[in-house]
C-alpha cells in the first residue's frame, strides 16, 4: 500500500513533483547499474536516463532529499564545512556535465550500501546506534572523498587527514536521535522505498484489473481534465453505493457477490482523488 501513496505533505526543499512510489521503484538500482558501467560517458549516461522521465525523477528526487537529509543531520561548524564542500563540488560538476568522466562511478554501490544503512537507523530512530550512525558517516566520507573523488577535488582537507579519524564523532556533531515527526518519518521512509524496492511498477498493484484502472488513471494526468466540481456538488460514496443496496435486495441477491464490484468502485474513488491532487500539485508548480 505504501507504494501507492503521495507524501502527504509536501517538501517545499526539493522542488519536484513527488509521483507514487509504485511509478518509481526500481528506477535508482537500473540506474545506479548504468552509472557504474558509464565508462566516464556523461552524455550518453544522461541520455539514457532522461529518455525514461520516471527514472530522471528518481535520480533528481534522490539526490535532493539525500542531501537535505545530510545537511539537517550534521550540526558541528567543521563537519558541515565538509559536506557542504562535498556537495557544492558535486553540483558543480553536474552543471558542467563531467561528473561521470572526472569521478569514479565504480564505487556507487558501496556508497548505497552506506546510505540505505543510514536510512534504517534513522527509521528505527534509538540513541544506542548512535556510534553505529558516526562510523556511517566516516565510512560515506571515506569513500567519496578517496573511491569516488580520489581527494582531487576538495581544497584544504587534505590538510586535516590526521584529524578525519574524529569527524563526526564529538557531541554535537551530528544530530541522532532526531526528533521524531510525521513529515520527517514519512520523508525518510519514502527515499527508503525508493531507493531499495525493485519491483517492477507494471506489478502494483497485484490485481488486474486494479492495475488496468489505475494505469487508465495515470495517463489520464497528462490530458486535458475537467474542472473538479465543488464539494458540496459532490455525491457521497453512499449515494454510489445506496441504488446497488437496494437492487441486491429487491432481487434477493447475495451481497457477497457484489463485493469485488464495490471494491473496485471505492478504489476508482481513490485513484480520481489521487489524480486531482497530483494535477493540482501540477497546476500550482507551474503557476
């Protein structure tokens, strides 16, 4: 079920449009296998990811909320020198379009690995694996800044190699426990979902026909709809479903039968919310 839902509430820091998981999984593992085997080839690497505009909002979604995710996490003054270096030499060789051909991309998938470890002590939230949460983040900067970067690129850290021993580890330095929120947990649960569930969309959900409408649904978002209409114009889902009620009974017709009718009607009520919802979080991105 949670591959179905829209975060409820919305992430003003990333500036994307948020789709439902289920269109998403499996987009970060294909493309962190591209990434790897790009042989330095930015152009065809981009290309490739972009032709797929699920997987091109995958990637830009996970990097966001990593990184917002990293930045609210670390407190101390020297630590967060240190990662805000990282990134800005990070976002920069995106801009360029050289960030495949001047860092080792072979070393993606043990960068992951840290991350989706981080990610479960974050959803567990206990003060006992703190010391476990440090050694994370020595162990992330360990393999950017020597695997990944190959410390080529990170002026004047070099310089404090006899100190890295201790990044992360005094109080204060980072923030963990978190305080615990509705918004912080669903944020975190949801970069999880994205970045570890490899079942393909086309089997969410695992009915047919569930599947058939809400594919219907889905492309739907991309024509022109009608206008909602007000709510206090709207039929409740009793008044759907109080005409069948009475027929079944007038014929005498066991309700069981109908059962999976009325759960297809309620789901069709779900997906139309769902769609109005992403068509005006699309309306407002745009406007």
């Amino acid at each position: 079920m949670n591959l179905l839902l829209v975060p409820y509430w919305a992430d003003r820091d990333l500036d994307l449009i948020q789709w439902p998981p289920f269109l998403l999984a499996s987009m970060i593992p294909i493309a962190l296998d591209m990434a790897k085997d790009s042989n330095g080839k930015d152009r065809e690497l981009k290309k490739r990811i972009e032709n797929d505009s699920y997987m091109s909002c995958a990637v830009r979604e996970c990097y966001a909320s990593f990184r917002n995710i990293i930045k609210f996490l670390v407190r101390g003054s020297r630590e967060r020198k240190v990662i805000d270096d990282i990134f800005e030499e990070v976002d920069k060789h995106i801009d360029n379009g050289d960030l495949v051909r001047d860092f080792k991309m072979s070393a993606l998938p043990i960068l992951y690995d840290h991350v989706v470890k981080l990610l479960k002590y974050l959803l567990t939230n206990k003060q006992e694996d703190r010391d476990q949460v440090v050694i994370l983040f020595q162990d992330k900067h360990e393999v950017v800044t020597r695997d990944i970067m190959e410390e080529r690129y990170l002026e004047g850290q070099e310089d404090e190699v006899d100190e890295q021993i201790q990044l992360f580890q005094p109080a204060g330095a980072i923030m963990f426990p978190t305080p615990e929120s509705e918004a912080w947990k669903e944020k975190i649960n949801r970069l999880y979902l994205l970045l570890t569930v490899k079942e393909s969309a086309m089997d969410v959900p695992s009915n047919l026909e569930a599947r058939r409408r809400i594919s219907f649904f889905s492309n739907s978002l991309f024509m022109d709809m009608p206008s909602a209409p007000k709510v206090r114009n709207m039929l409740s889902f009793s008044s759907y479903l109080l005409p069948l009620l009475v027929f079944c009974k007038l014929q005498k017709v066991n309700l069981l039968m109908v059962g999976e009718y009325i759960e297809l009607l309620v789901l069709n009520c779900y997906i139309y919310k769902l769609c109005m919802i992403l068509k005006l979080r699309i309306y407002h991105r745009d406007n």
